[in-house]
C-alpha cells in the first residue's frame, strides 16, 4: 500500500490539465459512458471504476485510472476539503 500511494504521487505530478475534480465527480455519477479517464492525456476510457493504470488506448500509457481510483487520486493531489 505504502509503494502504491508512491505510483499516485508520481502520476498526480503529471496529471493532464483536463482531469479535473469536478470532472471525476461527473463520472461517478454516471450509469452509463466512460467510469475511467487517462490522466497522461485525458481520454475517455471504457474500463471499469476500479481500474488502475490500464493502458490508454489514444496515447499508449498506463495511466488509465477508474472513477473510484481517480478520487483517491485527487485527494491526494489536492488534499481533503479543497
Ligand atoms: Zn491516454
């Protein structure tokens, strides 16, 4: 768990500019469309909430993350309550 949250600091730091707080809030609260986003360039991604660092299929890194992995993600980027 420890090396993981490493992963999330090093991916938060290059995060696209389109990957947004209210951006992962909208996806989780959809039924249908896309539950996961690229953070390296910010595509849609059809995989499911829980995916973690699948390989995008626009621009080829493994940076395709889940809505419920991506709102960790953003906690840890911009800190609880922000
Ligand atoms: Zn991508």
């Amino acid at each position: 768990m420890y090396v993981r949250k490493i992963v999330f600091h090093e991916h938060a730091l290059a995060m696209h500019e389109t990957v947004t707080r209210a951006r992962v809030k909208q996806l989780s609260r959809e039924k249908v469309g896309p539950m996961a986003l690229c953070i390296a360039c910010g595509a849609d991604a059809n995989e499911p909430p829980q995916a973690y660092m699948a390989h995008c299929t626009r621009c080829g890194a493994p940076s395709v993350y889940g809505r419920d992995e991506l709102i960790v993600l953003m906690e840890m980027r911009h800190g609880k309550g922000q």
